[in-house]
C-alpha cells in the first residue's frame, strides 16, 4: 500500500484511535498473496521503556484461538477419529446427567449452537490469575465477586457442567449464543480422541507444520521469549491505562482462546484459507475442511453468520469475509481473510477492550482501495416506538459476568454496559443497533407467553432478572 493521501488519512485516524482508547501498543499487517501489502506500528510493547513492536512481539489473541480448536477438530474428522455430527456423549458420557446433552453434536459445540447460556466455567477456570492479580479489579466483567470453585482439570470442568442446573435456550441447533463452554468441551474431546493433552496435540498437528514458531499455549513458553509485550490495564473510571503484567491462564479451558502468538504467525496461519488448506507449501487440512469451516453454518445477526470458529459475511462488497476477533485481560485482537482475493488481515494489540477490529477493517478498506471509513453494510432507522420498549427495560446478567442494565436516559432508550450508558436505534422487529451507521445489533427475545426474557447482546443470550 502506497503512501497516498487515503494512508495518511488512515494512519491519522488509527492514531486518534489509538490515543482515545488509550491504546499503549498495537501492530497492523495485512498481506495479498502471501506478500505483505501494508503494515503499521503504533506505540510500543512496554512503553515506560519504550520497547518497540515488531510482527515477531508476541501477544495474547484471546477467542482468534477457537479457529484453531476448528482446526484440530477437522484434523481428527479427516483422520477418521471422529466426525463433527457425533453426539458429544460419545466423548464426554459425563454429560449424560441431562437429556438436552444427548442432542448435541461436535457441530453444534463449533457453531455455538448446542443451547447452553453462558455459563461461569470460563470464569472459574481462570480463577487463579483472577485471585492472584490485583488489576483485576478493573477488567470490565464482574469475576471478582464469585464464590465458585477452581476449575482446574477437564474432571472438574465437565463435573461442574454435568451438575450446572442449566436453563437451556433451547434445542440444539436452535440458536446461537456465543459460547466459552462448548469451546471448553472441544478441547477435552481434542484430547480424549487424540490421546494427549490438547496442546501437545496442537502444536504436532497445526502449530508445528505451518511453522507457527512464536505461537504457543503454555504459560511457561513466554519466559523463553524477549520480544513479548507487556499487559496493561484501564483503570475501571477511565482515566489512565497501567501495567498489570500477569498473564491470566486458564489450563481447563485454553481451546477457548489461550495461545499466544504473533502478527506474522498469524498472517501466515490466514494462507489456510485463501489457499485451499495449504501454508507455504504444506498441508495442513483437506480443501473440503475448509469450505467446511468457511461455510456460514447459522446467521447470529442480519447478514452475518458463524461457520466454524470463524465468522462470516457471505456479501462484503461483494466477496466473503472470513474474520474472528479476540478479548482477554491484556488482549483486543481481530484477523480476517477474503479468501477469493488471497487477502489476509490481523491487529494484535495489549490492553482489552478496545474495538481493534475497528482500526484492521479500515485499513483493509484502504487496501482495496475504498475510503478508511467505507461501510459494508447499512441499516434502515425506524423510529423507537417509547410504548414498546417499556417492556424491554430491566437488567439482563449472566453467569459468564455480563450485565446490562436496558433503561432510558433523558428521554434516550440505550444500555448500560460497564459504567457505559449508549444509545440503541431501532432496525425492526425487536431489533436494535448502538451505532445507526454499521453498529452492534442487539436483539430482544421473548417467552411462549411474548414476556421478554432475555438480550442478545455481544453475541450472548443474557437473561432478564426477575422482577
């Protein structure tokens, strides 16, 4: 990418971004063919010494992992071990205490459609870099205030689930509602038909052939690394981002979004999809496995769907966008692909939070040579009818740590969302949008008897408190 007048007025705005979010240290690559096009720095990775980026600095890239669990599940289906149609009782008989368990597939684990609300599995099973970590205090979800167990073991993970008393969405397959647990689940199946730990498996049979040689899962790799960025942290008022260095793991559940890696690693991690399944020359899955992965399996919002362990766009200017995005203590990261330009995007950055995919698509806009601010997608406003959302407003939580409060504001219908109050307009039929350019949708969901009873918000069903 040239330096024209529209990468300067990227570059500008990337930059304003990244001082108004408070952003201490990110990095942009995006390559066209295996040939990197563009790539751009901000900050650095430890900023009091000011440390510089560079695409080997390693980084978290949180939930970008779940692609990768995909990944090795597609690997054990082509090896014959498994097939993503089996009923996870078949791997995880522990889960037979419930009769909803006995429909689920490994399918609709991969697609977030196996039923489950969020549940705290994910919160638990990070809980000893929670305890340990004094800026936890500030992460944006309520994981502090939980008297849970320590998830520590696959054991304990499934005997936590298989006892959860669970207020299911409803039948498999019937919705989508973004879920930590089923990912959990994909890990332990990955390593009962293997044979080995999930990572082991991981790094012989997808890290290792496509030479991913900076990403990893165990926490004990970073120390063998120099150029790794430091966390940080926001101050829960907003007023100043410091260094909170721990690494939060979660060894029960790392097929959620635990390995570490790099904006070169992942770039060439994205040839798997523009080119058919092979990276650099080695096969790493059949041409079918990935259409497999890329196919958009189920639609979580108008015009956007979920395959495996990536979402979709079938329509973005006119091709299909691949993409995943990541948020962790210390984390905001996105990645994308266009599979039929050979274009492949990341953004990794060090402090959660923060709408990293945001700052990566518009760049990805200037690649193709539209305006940084070109949107794929619009929506038709409608006017907020105040009668019909008087039923919505109320305070929707979860046992995952989300909670939202849906009210009015000097006569503005919107939500709260850690200590942040945003407008929502109207886009029809119970759905809502924070932005009216291309926002979050949010959708509202009722009982049998039309009684709302829960938000689709960030992905997640979350449920309405009892009054």
């Amino acid at each position: 990418m040239s330096e024209t007048i529209a990468v300067k007025a990227y570059e500008q705005y990337a930059a304003d971004f990244m001082e108004q979010q408070m952003i201490p240290g990110a990095m942009v690559g995006i390559s066209e063919n295996g040939n990197r096009v563009y790539e751009k720095v901000f900050g650095y990775r430890q900023v009091a010494q000011q440390l510089p980026i560079d695409g080997d600095t390693v980084f978290g890239i949180a939930s970008m992992t779940k692609s990768f669990t995909c990944v090795g599940i597609m690997k054990l289906q082509e090896a014959g071990k498994l097939s993503v149609s089996d009923p996870i009782v078949q791997y995880l008989p522990e889960l037979r205490t419930n009769a909803h368990v006995e429909n689920i597939t490994i399918h609709h684990l991969m697609t977030h459609t196996a039923g489950y609300p969020p549940l705290a599995t994910h919160v638990y099973a990070r809980k000893n870099s929670i305890e340990q970590d004094p800026s936890a205090k500030d992460y944006g979800l309520d994981l502090l205030n939980n008297p849970g167990p320590h998830i520590e073991t696959y054991d304990e993970m499934l005997a936590f689930m298989a006892n959860e008393d669970v207020a299911w969405l409803g039948e498999p397959g019937e919705y989508y509602s973004y879920s930590n647990d089923s990912y959990g689940l994909l890990g332990v199946i990955i390593s009962r038909v293997s044979g080995e730990p999930y990572e082991s498996f991981m790094e012989a049979n997808v890290l290792k052939p496509a030479r991913l040689t900076r990403s990893f899962f165990e926490m004990e790799v970073l120390e063998q690394f120099e150029n790794v960025t430091t966390l940080y942290m926001k101050a829960k008022d907003g007023t100043q981002v410091y260094e909170a260095p721990l690494w939060w793991d979660a060894p029960s559940m790392r097929a959620v979004g635990y390995l570490k890696s790099t904006v070169n690693d992942i770039i060439r991690y994205l040839e798997l999809y523009w080119n058919e399944g092979v990276i650099e020359g080695t096969r790493i899955l059949s041409k079918e496995s990935v259409e497999q992965m890329m196919t958009p399996h189920i639609e979580y919002e108008p015009g956007k769907c979920y395959g495996y362990g990536l979402r979709i766009i079938p329509d973005y200017f006119g091709s299909k966008l691949i993409s995943h995005g990541g948020g962790l203590k210390g984390v905001s990261s996105f990645m994308c692909a266009i599979p039929e330009k050979k274009l492949a995007g990341v953004i990794l950055t060090n402090v959660a939070d923060v709408s990293a995919g945001d700052v990566l698509m518009a760049a990805m806009n200037v690649v193709e040579g539209r305006p940084y601010d070109a949107s794929a997608g619009t929506y038709e406003i409608m006017e907020v009818d105040s009668t019909a959302v008087e039923q919505l407003l109320g305070v929707y939580t979860s046992s995952e740590g989300m909670h939202v409060t849906v009210e009015l504001q000097d006569g503005l219908f919107g939500i709260v969302s850690n200590g942040q109050f945003k407008q929502l307009w109207s886009i029809g039929d119970n759905h809502y949008v924070d932005n009216p350019d291309n926002g979050d949708v949010l959708q509202f969901i009722g009982n049998e008897n039309g009684a709302i009873d829960r938000i689709v918000y960030g992905g997640r069903h979350i449920l309405k408190n009892k009054s």
